[in-house]
C-alpha cells in the first residue's frame, strides 16, 4: 500500500514538473525573440572604447553615442548642445567654448583653463595637451558626425583618461 502511494506520488509529481516546462517554453521563446529584435534596432557601432569597431553592447562598459540624427534634432551650437543631457555627464560652458566645466561621473576637476582628467580626442588624435588639460572653443560643430563618450577610467587612453573619454568624429 505504502509503495502504491510513493509511486503514484512520484508519477504526479513527474508529469506536473512536465507541464510546467511545456507551458513555459513557448513563454520563454517569444520573449528572447522580441529582446533579440530591440537589440539589432538599437545598437550602434563604438571604436573609442576598444579602438575595434563593435556594437556598444558588445563593450564591458558604459559608453554612449550621439549620433547625427539627435545632433541635427538639437540643432546645437556649441559642443555643450550635443552632450547636455547624457546620464552621468555634467557639462556647463560661460564665455562660449572657454570655460567649460565638464565631468564624467565626478572626475573632472577644472583647472585655470580646460578639464582634467578626461581625454578628449578629435576623429582618433587627442586634443588634450600633455599635461590632461581640454578644451572645447575650437571645435567646429557644423562637421561633426558622432559623439562617443566613455564613461570611466580605461588604460586605453593612458592617465589623462582617469574620469573618461569623449571622442568627437568628423563627417
């Protein structure tokens, strides 16, 4: 009798754990298609944070791009238009392009003229003088194509990238 009970127990529980994986499969199968179609529309090419052209979900870190459609869209000015209102960039400018404050997640620290700590660098050469300091009055906005912008140290860039890096790519 106490046999009889054990194995129909184990029957039932074999074919309730059965149904529950039938049921769950379809579920589990349309949601990976759907996060698999949001992310072939949304991924756009980086080479700043890996110098190698890859989608920016591929890169272990955080990095955004403003591309030529939402700098066109913001009909901006200056270079402060194009990266105000990217997470975890602070940036604010008096007297044009000369004094501009820009930090990336902290780092930053202003200086009598430019930043430090964030390397700046115009289609793959860097703007920033030997000693870390940037500045962002002379560069042309009307022949810009992206903004990548790295947030975070990275040895790639060597120690003038200690709070991150913005990459300004021509057309």
């Amino acid at each position: 009798m106490m046999n009889k009970k054990i194995i129909s127990l184990a029957i039932h529980s074999l074919l309730a754990g059965s149904a529950l994986a039938f049921i769950a499969t379809p579920l589990y199968a349309a949601e990976e298609t759907t996060q698999d179609e949001n992310d072939e529309a949304v991924d756009t090419i980086s080479v700043t944070a890996s110098r190698v052209a890859r989608g920016t979900k591929e890169v272990p870190g955080a990095i955004d791009v403003i591309d030529k459609a939402k700098i066109e869209d913001a009909k901006m000015l200056n270079i402060k238009d194009a990266i105000q209102g990217t997470p975890g960039v602070l940036i604010d400018s008096k007297n044009g392009g000369y004094d501009v404050r820009l930090m990336i997640r902290g780092a930053g620290q202003k200086a009598n003229y430019g930043v430090r700590e964030i390397m700046v660098l115009r289609d793959g050469v860097p703007m920033t003088d030997p000693d870390s300091f940037s500045r962002f009055d002379f560069i042309d906005t009307q022949d810009i194509e992206r903004i990548e912008i790295t947030k975070g140290p990275g040895s790639l860039y060597g120690s003038g990238s200690a709070g991150g890096t913005v990459q300004i790519i021509s057309k």
